[in-house]
C-alpha cells in the first residue's frame, strides 16, 4: 500500500512537470512562430510594393524613352516620386503591440533613402545607374558572378518574362559585402510590344523589420527575439552585428537544405530545426525566398534563442524537485498511517484466499470494523460459504458421473438440454465371467467390495486411455471413446484400453484371494450422444446398434477375450494383431456379425489380421 502510493504521487509529480514543460515549450514555440510570420509577411507586403512601383516606373514615357530613344532621364527622376510615396506608404507595428517606437515599415525608410538602388538595363544586359551618388563597389570576384547573373535575367526578359525577384551579393563604399533583394521588371515598346530592356530597383535584402525586430521583443517585456538573416550562396548576411556562429548556423542550415534536396529531388521551400551554436540550443527556421527566379536561390533565416527557455525548464525542474521531495514526504507520512490501518486485515485476507486456492473452504476472516473494510471481510466470508457448497457439489457430480462428463457440465461445453447428436465413436463393454455363480455364497458386504476393487481399477485404465466411463451396469462397466472430445484415433485408444484392462486384471488376481475373468466386447460407430431422461432427471449416454453390438460382444467373449467389430479393426493400425473369428450369431441381430480376437502383443496364432 505504502508502496503504491508513493508511485501514484511521483507519477503525478512528473505528469504535471511533464505538463508544465511542453506548455512552457508551446508559449516559446508559438512566439518563434509568430514571429517567423511576421517577418515572412513583411517581406511579402514590401516585395509586392516594390513589384508595383517598378511596374508603375517601367510603363513610364520617361523609362521607355531612356531605353528606346536612349533619352536621358531628368535630374531627381524617379526619388522625388519615391519620397513622396514613402510618406504616403502606410505602417504596420508588430502583432500584439500598441506602441510609438516611430515608423519602422521598412517601405517608408528604405525607398528615398541612400540604400535603394534604381536603374535601367538594355536589351544586351548593360546597366544605367539612376541611383544619386557613389554607386557601391564591386570587387573584381563578386562583380564576374553579378554578371553572369545579370545575363540569366537578360535570357529571362529575352523569353517574355515580365518580372523577377532576386538576391545578389555586392559589396558596398566600405568593402563590406551585402545582400540585395533586387526587382527586375520588362520595359515595352507601347507601340509594338517589343521588349526595350529592364528597370532594376533594389534594396538591403535585410528589412526594416528585421532590423528592428529586437525592439519589438524589448516591447514584450524582454522575450526572446528572432535574428534574422539572409543565406546566399552559403554566406548568411544578418540583420544586425554579425554573431560569433555566423559560419557555423550558414553551414548547418546549408546541410539541412542539401539534406532536403538530396531526399526529396526537389529545393526545400521551408524547414526548421534545432541546432547548438556557441553552446546555446537554437531552434532555426529557413524559408525559399525567390523560387521562381532565375537568380542564385536565397533563403530566409530566423534564428530563436532557446537558452532562456532552457533556464526557465532548469528553474521549474528545480522547483519540482522541491515540490516532489515535500510531496513524497508527506506520501510517505500518509502511506505509513494508511498502511498499519490496512496492512492487518488484507494479510488476513490475502491468508485467507491463500487458503481457500489451496482447497480450504473453511477459511474465514475476523470481522473488525462496520466499514468498507468490514464489509470486505464480511462477504469475503459469504463468498468462501458459497464456494464451499459449490465443491461439495462438484465432488458429487463427479462421483455420480464421470469426471469429464462432470467438467463439461460445469464448464457449459456439455448441453443439458434433453436430446442427442451423432457421434463417431468406439464403445466398450468389460463384464465379469460367471460373477453370480462366484458370489451366491458371499455377504453382499463382500459382494460389493470386489466389485469397487475391480470397478475402480477398471475406471483408472479407462481415464488414462481417454475414455469416459459411461455406467456401471451390475458387474459391467461401459466405456465411451470419441464422443466428448476425440483424441485422434479413438479406436486405437479403445483398443489399447482392452488389453490394459486384461494386463490390469492379471495383476490383481495374482493377490486377490477371489480371481476374476473378464470378457470384453469393442464395436465402433455412430451413436447418438446426449442427456437423456427426464426433464428433472438427467443422464449423459450414448445410444445405438452400435452400443448392443459392444455389449453382445462382451457377452459372447471367452475368459480373458477382446472381442471387436470390423469397424474397429479398420480403425487399428499395424501395431494391433486381431484373430478373425468368422461371421457369428448375436442375440438381437437379425444377421451373423463378423468378429475378430484382439490378440495381446506378441500373441501367436494360426491366422492373423495385421492391419497398417
């Protein structure tokens, strides 16, 4: 008891520490989640501004005439334009907070600001700077595959391709290497359709949003933010100041792409997993940023700290601990004084039912209390009264009947419904020769101990062979093989039974001072088995010309004969040898009956069936 209650506290201890940790894990997965959203939708809203401006640009007179007529553009043109859609651009703040942190949409502070690029590109891939100042640097390396990636754009447009989204490693005035999210959108000639070239606008692949991401967290009373990053090329360009890991997070994210690819044949649009940087667990999610384009592919990267969850898991696992040593100790307290209140009457009861497993119905409990533990005892008490009844009818039934006859019974495999069914099945009849002339002289006292010595002995050999002991009808026993439940070949074990009863017999006359003689008579067949009767008096048997042939067999049987029917020879196998008696005259048989000798082993005679 003691011992059971201790277990159920510490497996409530551990499913509420096991709660509290996955909602815990929930409340940080659901943030990193949101906030993976956010970044991945403001991404969305400022491509799709920058698609449409450059539509509105490309379509301009002043674009198609730079182009085509190789008209150059006016002083100011496009920034004026830009600045004042920045100032009409609308904010959106981060989900869930209501603050005045300022505009932080990354449309309103990017597109008049020195960081966007714009300019027009000819049909054969040579670039117009339209951008006011320096334009950023290129060094000889990174300038080589921008080129290469300006010439796939250019087959692009070449093939009717109106727009395209894509990211391209520059370095910039300081040397510094940056990524561009870059929009190219198809300038036509409005008068024939015909492809002029392409207006280029692009911005730091890092948004705003990004950027400012972390004084949003700030906002949330500190909670862990999302770092993110752009993954171009194998190279991560962050957000913010690059992290000590930086290598390490673009060559793990790189792995779990090329893993995706290998395994599906296809890019990954998306993925998370977990990985450790700097000794500190991440969760990392990467999202395909430009699957359509025809430039390197880029992936989005957002990494959430976990090691604040972590200390929080540390923290509540202390705290647990604390609880469950508190918890277990009073367990302790409580087991220790339920247990010596308990512990007493269920060894009696358990003493008990030992007892009563063992085969005695006389065991009782002591009756102490009026509670539930009182009433335990009382119909434990009720209940070794019933079975004890119940036995004593279970012996009688098997002393009344056989003891398979009996079990079937009780078990419900035997119908007591009054009727029968054919059965297969070999009878036996074994009668004592001459027993009324060898016990006229004797006291019926003696007349029935021979028979209970021989009838007892009789039923042992025919229990060991499989058979069930139908009657006993005066000095006769009947047997039956096959009907209840057969064990194969039902004939053989009949037949095997015969001459165990024969050898059985030998042996008790050798120290009985009144020697019997047996005959016995086999026969095999269908019968019909059943409880027959009356309907408040039942009898398990079998019935049928089968059952007469047995007994007119084992009447016509010589001392020590096993007389059986050709039925029963065919069933017997070559291990048996039986002596054909020709056809025979039986009472109740309209026509003489062949017959054969069952011979013991080893038996010598002039003819002999062997059967195989």
């Amino acid at each position: 008891m003691m011992v059971s209650t201790l277990g159920v506290a510490g497996l409530l201890i551990v499913f509420t520490g096991q709660r509290s940790t996955a909602r815990e894990t929930r409340r940080f997965s659901e943030r990193f989640a949101r906030q993976v959203d956010y970044l991945r939708s403001t991404r969305k809203e400022r491509a799709d501004i920058i698609l449409r401006i450059s539509r509105e640009f490309a379509a301009s007179k002043i674009v198609v005439a730079a182009l085509r007529d190789g008209v150059a553009p006016p002083p100011g043109f496009p920034w004026k334009d830009l600045a004042e859609r920045a100032r009409n651009s609308p904010q959106r703040g981060y989900p869930g907070f209501e603050g005045g942190f300022g505009d932080f949409n990354a449309i309103r502070l990017l597109l008049a600001g020195p960081a966007t690029l714009v300019a027009l590109m000819d049909i054969d891939g040579t670039v117009r700077n339209l951008s006011p100042g320096m334009a950023p640097q290129r060094s000889s390396r990174r300038a080589a595959e921008t080129d290469e990636e300006i010439r796939a754009l250019v087959e692009r447009i070449r093939n009717d391709t109106s727009q395209q989204i894509g990211y391209i490693a520059i370095d910039d005035s300081t040397g510094k290497p940056i990524a561009k999210e870059v929009a190219f959108t198809a300038v036509r000639d409005p008068k024939n359709g015909k492809i002029l070239g392409a207006l280029i606008m692009g911005l730091p692949a890092i948004t705003t949003a990004e950027a400012m991401l972390e004084k949003f967290g700030e906002a949330e009373e500190g909670e862990s933010v999302a770092e993110s990053a752009i993954l171009l090329n194998g190279t991560l360009y962050p957000a913010g100041p690059p992290p000590p890991y930086l290598k390490s997070l673009a060559a793990a994210t790189t792995r779990q792409i090329n893993t995706k690819m290998a395994r599906t044949g296809k890019i990954p649009a998306e993925g998370q997993f977990t990985t450790r940087l700097e000794g500190e667990t991440c969760s990392v999610h990467f999202s395909l940023l430009n699957p359509d384009s025809a430039l390197p592919k880029a992936w989005q990267i957002s990494t959430f700290r976990l090691g604040k969850l972590e200390e929080e898991l540390e923290t509540m696992h202390q705290s647990a601990v604390a609880v469950s040593l508190v918890a277990l100790a009073l367990s302790f307290l409580m087991a220790l004084i339920l247990s010596r209140s308990l512990s007493g009457p269920v060894r009696a009861l358990t003493s008990a039912a030992s007892a009563i497993g063992e085969g005695n119905f006389k065991a009782r409990v002591p009756v102490r209390s009026r509670d539930e533990l009182g009433e335990l005892s009382e119909s434990f008490n009720r209940m070794a009264e019933e079975l004890a009844v119940k036995e004593h009818y279970r012996e009688l039934l098997v002393k009344v009947s056989d003891e398979a006859v009996a079990q079937a019974m009780i078990s419900g495999g035997l119908d007591l419904e009054l009727g029968g069914e054919l059965k297969e099945a070999t009878i036996l009849f074994c009668d004592i020769r001459g027993f009324t002339a060898l016990t006229e002289s004797m006291s019926p006292c003696e007349v029935i101990a021979i028979l209970n010595e021989h009838m007892t002995a009789m039923t042992v050999v025919t229990r060991e062979h499989h058979g069930v002991v139908d009657k006993f009808i005066g000095d006769a026993i009947m047997g039956v093989f096959g009907c209840l439940k057969s064990y194969g070949n039902d004939a053989a074990h009949a037949a095997g039974c015969a001459l165990r009863m024969i050898a059985e017999r030998d042996r008790l006359n050798r120290d009985s001072p009144f020697p019997l003689s047996i005959g016995i008579g086999l026969a095999t067949g269908q019968v019909v088995a059943g409880c027959m009767g009356s309907n408040d008096r039942l009898n398990y048997t079998v019935l049928g010309s089968r059952v007469n042939l047995a007994a007119r067999l084992a009447s016509r049987a010589g001392n020590m004969e096993i007389l059986i029917d050709e039925t029963t020879l065919e069933h017997l196998d070559g291990s048996f040898t039986a002596e054909p008696l020709g056809p025979i005259d039986l009472r109740g048989f309209a026509s003489t009956q062949p017959a054969f000798k069952l011979l013991p082993p080893g038996a010598v005679s002039g003819a002999v069936v062997v059967r195989s």
